[in-house]
C-alpha cells in the first residue's frame, strides 16, 4: 500500500497553463490554446488568418457548480461532425441560428483571448465563437442579450471590432431572435443530424411534394411511409427549404448548408442539398446513390 501511495504521490497531472489577463508589451495580442495545454501568443496581424484557430481548445470554461443559472452544453455541429461547446442558452440558440444559415462550415468556442493594446478603453476579452465560412471569410462572434449591452460592453466590442479589423477577421455581436423564430428552428434542429438524410427516392420525392404548400400531415400521407425515418425526413426537409427569415409571409427558398467548388480532377462526397459550382453554374444535389447523382440547376437558389 505504501508503495502504490508513493508511486500515486510522484504522478503529476499534465500542467494547464493560464493566459495572461493584459498585455506584456502593451500591443494588441491574441492568445489561444493548443490541444496540450500549452498557451501561444501572437501579434494581432493578417498572420492569424493563417492560423488554425477553429481547431483550439476553449481558452476558458466556465465553472460548474450546482444550482447554476446558466446552462452549459454541446451542440453537434453536422459539417464537421463534432460537438461546439455553450454555456448559455442563448449562445446555443445562436449556434442553431448559425447552422441553419449554412454559411459557417467550422466553429469553434472560446478560441482565444484578446489582450488589447495600453491605452485602449478595455484590457482583454475572450470572444464566444470564432466561425470559418464557406467563401472563407473568418468571423468573431460576441453573443449578448440585447438588454445587457452597457457601455463597458460597448466599449469592449469596439475594441475587438478593431483588432478583428487589424488581423482581417469580421465581427458580429449576436442577440435574440424572435421568439417564433427561435421555437422553429429548435423544433427543427433534431432533423439535422446525420441519420435524418433520407434515401434518395425519398427526396426526390420531398422535392415534388414541397413544391406546393401543404400541411405536414399531408405531406405525411404521401411519402413513402414504410421508410422508418419518413418523417424525420420531413422534418430535414423542412429545414432545407425554410427561408433565411424564417417568419411569416416569408418566401420558399432553399437554404443550402455546405458548397463545393469543383475544380478539374476534383473528387467529392456529396451529400443530398450540397451545391456545387461548375462551369459557371449552381447545382444542387437532388439524389445520390453509390453509383452516382441527380443535380438539378439552381438560378438565383430557385430549381430550374
């Protein structure tokens, strides 16, 4: 016993170190976290677009504690098949905004840490969420209900809004939603996991059918209701086609979560709703099978 005691006594846990909370040489510094633990620093330049930022770990987490009034979670991020931490409920009604958009193919959650330079009006901030677009713009996400943006907050994002234009990055300060809005998309979000895709002649189907308004329960009816997942496929389907707005009178346009642009010798698996671009035109993917695919052309995101 004394032995394994002493054996468990000389074991160390791997260090993790902490950032620093200003800037050591009084200029606008980013710092994030790799995946060992360690912490590295860098100027704010255009080098950081070259940076792998939305692959880091959280610079921080927040506490866990019982009785805690915030909720703290993961939300599984179908681009790159792994989870995106929150910590609010409001941060999650954010990510689901995000994936529903389609145009945000990486996230990452509490990247990094930003030590603004001496003499500017806040010391440091760690930003929510860092996102890469398809059209491969960067993007810093502060998420805030609209009710607690003060002046020091205030001040604080007009600081990172100037180191984000230093280095290259966009930012946006993301608040609530509609409230029908946000009970839409999180009566949705279930059916956009990965065993929601439905088969291909099921989709085609959906394509057709969706082409008229009509009620769920219509459309219910005339799916192929012996598939298992008919109506999660529905609901996938739904989400495809429900329009940026999300609201009422709105239009039915066809929002697209990821796009491809297809170069020579370029080979890709495609899932159903991607869009490709070849040739000077937008496809979309109708169908697919082992043996290959049905596109139809889009015209301004309409099917033609």
């Amino acid at each position: 016993m004394t032995e394994i005691s002493t054996a468990l006594a000389g074991m160390s846990e791997p260090r993790t170190m902490s950032p620093a909370t200003c800037s050591e040489d009084g200029l606008d510094t980013v710092q994030w976290r790799r995946h060992d633990g360690t912490i590295h620093t860098s100027r704010a330049s255009p080098a950081l677009l070259h940076k792998r930022l939305w692959e880091t770990e959280p610079i921080r987490r927040g506490a866990q504690y019982q009785n805690r009034r915030n909720q703290h979670g993961l939300y599984y991020w179908p681009r790159t098949r792994q989870h995106v931490w929150y910590e609010s409920a409001l941060e999650l009604a954010c990510l689901v905004e995000l994936d529903h958009q389609g145009k945000a193919l990486q996230v990452a959650a509490q990247p990094f840490r930003v030590l603004f330079r001496r003499g500017a009006s806040a010391v440091y901030h760690d930003p929510d969420f860092f996102a890469v677009h398809a059209n491969g713009d960067q993007v810093v996400y502060d998420v805030k209900p609209a009710a607690r943006i003060n002046e020091k907050a205030r001040r604080q994002f007009a600081e990172t809004a100037r180191v984000c234009a230093e280095v290259g990055w966009r930012h946006e300060v993301l608040s609530e939603t509609g409230p029908t809005r946000t009970i839409n998309l999180g009566f949705l979000r279930a059916a956009r996991l990965p065993r929601c895709h439905p088969p291909s002649e099921v989709f085609v189907r959906l394509l057709d059918i969706f082409d008229a308004a009509r009620p769920i329960g219509e459309v219910a009816a005339m799916v192929n209701r012996r598939h298992p997942r008919a109506g999660d496929a529905i609901y996938q389907a739904l989400d495809l086609a429900s329009p940026s707005e999300c609201g009422p009178g709105s239009g039915s346009r066809l929002r697209y979560h990821r796009h491809h642009d297809l170069g020579g010798g370029t080979a890709l698996r495609l899932s159903l709703g991607d869009v490709i671009e070849w040739g000077g035109a937008e496809y979309v993917v109708a169908a697919a099978t082992g043996s290959g695919m049905l596109v139809q052309r889009l015209v301004d995101g309409e099917r033609v």
